[in-house]
C-alpha cells in the first residue's frame, strides 16, 4: 500500500540507546522498513565508540573513509552519500549506521529526509505511515517505545539532511 508523505507522521525511539545491541536492533529495523523509500543515504564515517567496534564495522569505515577520500575536498569521513540500492553500498549501510556518529536517511523524488540516525543509535527518528509506525513499534518491543513527535521536532532531527543534500547537489 502506497502512502502519501503528508499521511506519514515523525517518530522517535523513546529510550537514549547506549547499550550496543539495542542500538544496532533499533536503528536495523529503522532500516530495514525505510528501505523501499530510500533513494540516498548519508553517512559518517565516524563512531563515538571505536574501541567496541565489531572487525566488520571496522572494515565498513575504512570503505567508507576511502569512498569520501576521493570527493578530494573536506573531511572524507563526513557525510559521504551512498545509493541504498547498490548491493555493496547497502551491506557497508547496513553494517555501519547503527556505529555512526550520523546518517541521513532520504527518499524520492526530491531526496526529502525521512529519517535520522543520530550518536551510534543514541536517537533514532523516522517519518512512517500508522502502519509502519506499528511495525517498527513490534520490531523493537522490549527495547523502547516508539512515541510520534511533533513535526517541528522531527524536522530539527533532519536539518543536517536538508543541508546535505544541498552540498552534494553542488559536489
């Protein structure tokens, strides 16, 4: 069922997720139910965390660090778009995000955000349907609850986003 954006609502996890496992479950189910609308994902390279970092996780940000150094300009772990689908670039999303100090999640047409993953999954915020509301809702039962935000709100989580998509538009 195809939902309209102005159907969807902002939501957050209601829980700061500082214990790893809980974070990297959140932010795969945020993934996992945004997937079919993502057209760009932009991450950082960096995690607040390095010393608990899985050898994978390692291995994604030095893919990732590699794929910004070839922007020439700027800091090459900082905000480092990838095409969710790209198989490969999905893996390195997938493996990364819930360990990233950011990623922003964004959809077609117009790369508009709709979702923010902040502090290695410390605060995880998505804009669903009621629907997949109630889907993330039982993904991450036990965890955390997953409480709708006013918009202004959420849109503050993703003001990173607007900017990004502004900067890579220039290159």
């Amino acid at each position: 069922m195809r939902v309209a954006d102005a159907q969807r609502s902002w939501f957050a996890v209601d829980k700061c997720l500082v214990d790893r496992a809980e974070a990297v479950l959140v932010c795969s189910a945020v993934l996992d139910l945004l997937q079919p609308r993502l057209e760009l994902v932009v991450i950082d390279a960096y995690c607040d965390c390095p010393r608990e970092e899985p050898d994978d996780v390692a291995a994604a940000q030095r893919w990732l660090l590699a794929r910004g150094a070839t922007r020439r300009h700027g800091d090459p772990g900082l905000a480092i778009g990838l095409d969710p689908a790209d198989a490969e670039h999905w893996g390195v999303i997938a493996c990364h995000a819930p360990w990233s100090t950011s990623v922003d999640l964004c959809a077609a047409p117009d790369r508009t955000p709709i979702g923010a993953l902040r502090e290695c999954g410390h605060c995880v915020t998505a804009l669903l349907s009621p629907h997949e509301a109630a889907e993330l809702t039982d993904a991450v039962a036990g965890v955390g609850r997953v409480l709708a935000v006013r918009q202004a709100r959420g849109r503050t989580g993703t003001r990173g986003a607007r900017r990004t998509r502004r900067g890579l538009a220039r290159g």
